[in-house]
C-alpha cells in the first residue's frame, strides 16, 4: 500500500507533536521509522492509521484513512507499543480476527508457533490478564497471521525476550515482498547492522527530531551519520 503524507501537523494543547511533516511510501517498502522519545513518533503512526486527525493530509493508496477507515482496516494490521487492556478472551480475540480476515484457527496457531507461542494454553484466559510479553506476541500473530498489505508495529519487540526477539526479526525479514512495512523502533540493530550498515528490515530511515523530518534516506547513509556522530562525540567529549 502507498502512503503519502502531506504537511501533517498535530498539536495536543501547548505540545505540538508534529510539526509539518511529510513523507511518502512506495507500495512493498520497509521502513524504519527512529527518533526520541516525544518525537512525534507514535502520533504520526495514528494518524497514518486515521486514528488521529492532523492538519494536512493523508493517504493509504489514494484514499483517506478517516472516511475509509472500514474498507482500509481489512488490509492492514497494527501493533501498539503498549498493548490494550481488553477484558475479552483470547479466543474470542481470535475468533473475530478469523472472521473479518477470513482465516483459520489453524492459520493464527502457525503463526503463534512461529514466535514460540503456545496459543492453546492461553486461549480461555482474559487478554489483560497475560503478561506484556504475551500481550506482545499474541497482538504480533494476529498481525502476521491476517497477512496484511500494510504492517505498522510500535517498538513491537519492547516486551520480547531476546530469543523470541530474534524469531519475530527473522520472520519480519520474509514477509511478502509487496508488504509496506513500518517499524517504529529505538534499536539501530532491528533495521541494520550497526557494524557495517547492511540491510536487513529496512530500506529506508525516517527520523523525527522535535516533530519535524530530521532524516529520510537510505539505511546505509543513516547508518553512516549516526557513527560520524558517535565519533565526533567521543572525540571532542561532547555528549552523545
């Protein structure tokens, strides 16, 4: 899915979360999308998802994600960073997700299995009541499981452990090659590698400084200003 994001501005009271900001994504990219905390991060996700309204505008393949919030919903899947406190059961979470997805219970356990989640043992048990990781890795397989043409995940492996940090990453790396993907995320290692900026997940890094656009290029050239960075730092004493 292309999405084109035009001069987006939000303001929640004195706070202005986003300050002008615009962006396009070709259908099949993967982005990486970093800045620190209070950015604008989490806002300009929300209302790329229409979850949010901002001055400017936005759009999921041509179309508005606040007057098509229905028809585009069943082509994407979210992952928040902190996940919802519903009181329904996890199966009754699956079962819904397999009825608008139109997919099998057998599809969702594959996808569970594949991040090392026995979703049999907590079908019955009351989606609050898990704990953050399983939270995390139940909203993860509905998400991959519903195979989506648009994939946004907040800081999605904030709650993983590392070996079930690893098995997500690996299966992020082969999703369809026609999948937009967008990774929020405060880890240089979950898009590339910080040793010698090869890809992994990610072809392109928008960074938010402040609201504002302080980046958008390339993995390797932020890869590359981000350690410029470091050793201008170590060098002079100054601050990282």
């Amino acid at each position: 899915m292309r999405i084109d994001v035009r001069s987006a501005s939000k303001r929640f009271g004195k706070v202005e979360a986003l300050r002008c900001v615009s962006i396009e994504l070709a259908r099949g990219q993967k982005v990486a999308l970093v800045g620190p905390n209070g950015s604008g991060k989490s806002t300009l996700i929300r209302c790329i998802l229409g979850l949010v309204r901002c001055e400017g505008s936005v759009s999921i393949d041509g179309k508005s994600p606040y007057s098509n919030r229905v028809e585009l919903a069943r082509r994407l899947a979210y992952v928040p960073q902190v996940a919802p406190a519903l009181s329904a059961s996890v199966r009754e979470m699956v079962g819904l997700v397999c009825t608008t997805r139109s997919l099998t219970r057998q599809a969702v356990s594959l996808s569970a299995s594949s991040i090392d989640l026995d979703l049999d043992a907590i079908l019955d048990r009351p989606f609050r009541q898990l704990s953050g990781g399983m939270k995390q890795k139940t909203l993860l397989a509905l998400a991959l499981a519903s195979q989506p043409d648009l994939l946004v995940m907040d800081e999605p492996s904030a709650s993983l452990d590392a070996f079930g940090r690893l098995r997500f990453l690996s299966l992020l790396k082969n999703l369809r090659s026609e999948v937009t993907l967008i990774l929020c995320s405060h880890r240089l290692d979950e898009f590339s590698s910080s040793k010698n900026g090869e890809q992994t997940l990610a072809q392109q890094v928008i960074e938010l400084k402040e609201g504002r656009v302080s980046f958008d290029g390339p993995v390797r050239a932020y890869v590359e200003s981000v350690e410029a960075h470091l050793r201008t730092a170590q060098a002079t004493g100054a601050p990282e």
